[in-house]
C-alpha cells in the first residue's frame, strides 16, 4: 500500500478535522494512550506562533503534534482567531492558557485592575462572554486553562495575592480566602463561557505540581474549581530550570503531585500541561532525564493522557540561560526523539459528537 507523501498530512488531518468538527465539537478522551503535544509560541505575550513552527518542530522531533498550546492573555482583550486558525490547519487541538492579567506582562508583581473580586464583579462579563461567543464560532474543540498554576505566588491571580490563607474577607469564615476566590472565579467564568454557547471548550484546572507558599491553606485540592466545571486535570512538572534550583529526577517533580491531582476525582483524565527541564550538563543529564520521563509515562501514571512540552528558552535576570528547548544539545535531541517514536504517543486528535 502506497504511503501518502509527507506534504498531504498537514492538508488532510486539516480536512478531516474540519469534518469532524463539523458534527462533534469534544476532543476524545483516549481509553489508553498519550496525547503529544507542545508549546512552541514567542514573545512576551505568548502566542506568536506560525505554520512553519508546527511543521518544523514536527521534522525537529520526527512526530506530529496532537495539542499545540499558547497563551491567550486578557489584556490583549481579543480572542486568538489566527492562532486557533493555524493550529486548526496543522491539524491539531489548541491548549490555550487564559489569563486574566494585562500588560506589562511580569510575573511576582500584584494587578489590581484584574483582581478576582473585579472578575466576580462582573468588571470583565462582556469580554468574557465575546471570547467565548468567537470560540463557540470555531466549531473547533478546544482545550483552555483558566489561571494557570493558582497555587503559586508568580502569577497575580494566585492565591497567596488574593487573600492568601486569610478567613476574614471572603466567602465561608473556615476556608482561606485565596483559593475560595480563585474558586469562584473560575466557575464565574465557565458559567459565562457556557451561557454563551461555548460548548466547544473542554475546561482544564491547571495546577503547578508543588505549592509555593508551602502551607496548610496552600494546596492542590484547595483551588479545585469542582467536578461539574472541570473536564481535565493538569499539572505543570518542570526539572531543573535555573542555576538556583537543584537536579531532581522527574519523578520526583511528578510522583507526589500526580497523586495528589487523581484524588480530586476518580476518573477525569490527566494532562502534564507543561513539562520540561534545562540544560545543566555539570549537574545532571537532559537526555537521562527524558529517557526516564518517558518510560515513567508509560509504567508509572495510568490517568495520563495528555503531555504538553515547553519548547521554550530565556535568559534570566542574572544573564544565564534557561534552555528547555528539546535541542538544547545532540544528546537531548536524540533522546527526545527516541521518545518520541514510542507507541503510547497519539498524535492526531480524536474528536467526537
């Protein structure tokens, strides 16, 4: 049987996506194996993204890409139709990180003007209800986390900026006001999103794998928005990422925090929302690290059913680089392509009425 040429994929996964969408608008959750995917995109914002992106990662790993994510920042104040359009052409689903903070994009610093109690408020309802409106328009499924790892202090909307483990300002009097804020904005949202239509969107609670404060009010299970606006389970799990962090192996980053996140529910599928690790050759190996990633991914956590890897590098504020680009040398290009040609992978969205 003749193999269709390399070029045809692209064009014949968009067709048969379109097709598919056309009538069912829910990526399917796979009974067994991984959904691969990346995150790819540039710039401050986070969603520059192109067709030669996708398709040159592709030949970089020598395996398509199922889920693409990108970030859809709320002070863009538009709903990423290009984006969506080209991931859409690839053939793939899109992730999208939906945050409510605005410009100057910078991480550890508090945003009064997208404070949770303003989304409750109903401050951001139009917004709101337009993106969700131009997402039910793509007849696309699509995959959105809401407030990315909640359970930190790098982001403004994370707990510990919103009332922390205080009792006293919100809410029930014995639930730290934090993650009930939290809480209840995400049910806002979805509830708006819904009411718009917008049953396109399977909704992602995006949680980082440890909790920073580390504190009895601060965890996993307390940001948990519930069963009913919640379809998928994720968590970020990063190795080594800068020179202030120490080598750890990935299942050490993984194994507590997936065991915490399958507690919240007894079966919603789960997905490693972002993983990665850096390029620290004196401390510890990038291409032992993904050899071990990947083996544990078939053994050790029976819900995972979705990996997304953050293709991305940066320099930090004391001039080192983080490099978790997957070619960050030979030797962890070649692992991650060993990887990537293991048969758990599933690499062409299943969608379904």
């Amino acid at each position: 049987m003749n193999s269709l040429p390399r070029g045809a994929w692209p064009l014949l996964s968009f067709l048969l996506l379109s097709a598919l969408a056309a009538h069912g608008q829910h990526l399917a959750v796979p009974e067994h194996g991984v959904y691969v995917g990346a995150y790819l995109s540039r710039g401050d914002t986070e969603d520059q993204i192109t067709p030669a992106m996708l398709c040159d990662f592709e030949t970089l790993v020598g395996r398509r890409q199922a889920i693409i994510a990108f970030s859809s920042f709320w002070g863009e104040k538009t709903f990423p139709e290009a984006q969506v359009g080209m991931i859409r052409a690839y053939g793939a689903v899109p992730l999208i990180y939906w945050s409510p903070w605005g410009p100057p994009y910078r991480q550890n610093e508090s945003q009064p003007e997208y404070a949770l109690d303003r989304i409750l408020e109903g401050h951001f309802d139009a917004y709101v209800r337009d993106w969700a409106t131009r997402a039910r328009a793509t007849h696309l499924p699509l995959l959105v986390a809401f407030g990315l790892e909640a359970n930190g202090d790098w982001f403004p909307w994370g707990g510990p900026h919103q009332g922390g483990g205080q009792t006293q300002e919100f809410g029930q009097s014995k639930k730290p006001d934090g993650p009930e804020r939290y809480v209840a904005a995400y049910r806002h949202v979805v509830a708006l999103a819904r009411a718009a239509g917008a049953r396109n969107i399977a909704w992602v609670y995006h949680a980082q794998n440890f909790s920073w404060p580390v504190a009895p009010w601060n965890t996993i299970a307390a940001y948990y928005p519930g069963d009913d606006v919640v379809d998928w389970l994720g968590l970020s799990v990063y190795g080594k990422q800068s020179n202030k962090e120490g080598w750890l192996t990935f299942d050490t980053v993984m194994k507590m925090p997936y065991g915490e996140i399958v507690r919240l529910h007894p079966n919603k599928p789960v997905m490693l929302a972002e993983w990665g690790v850096g390029e620290f050759p004196r401390e510890g190996s990038k291409a032992v690290f993904f050899d071990e990633a990947f083996a544990a991914m078939t053994k050790k956590y029976p819900r995972l059913r979705a990996a997304i890897y953050w293709h991305e590098r940066w320099q930090n504020a004391d001039e080192t680089w983080s490099n978790l680009r997957v070619d960050s040398s030979p030797k962890s290009l070649a692992a991650f392509r060993r990887g990537m040609r293991l048969p758990f992978w599933i690499d062409r969205p299943v969608i379904l009425p």
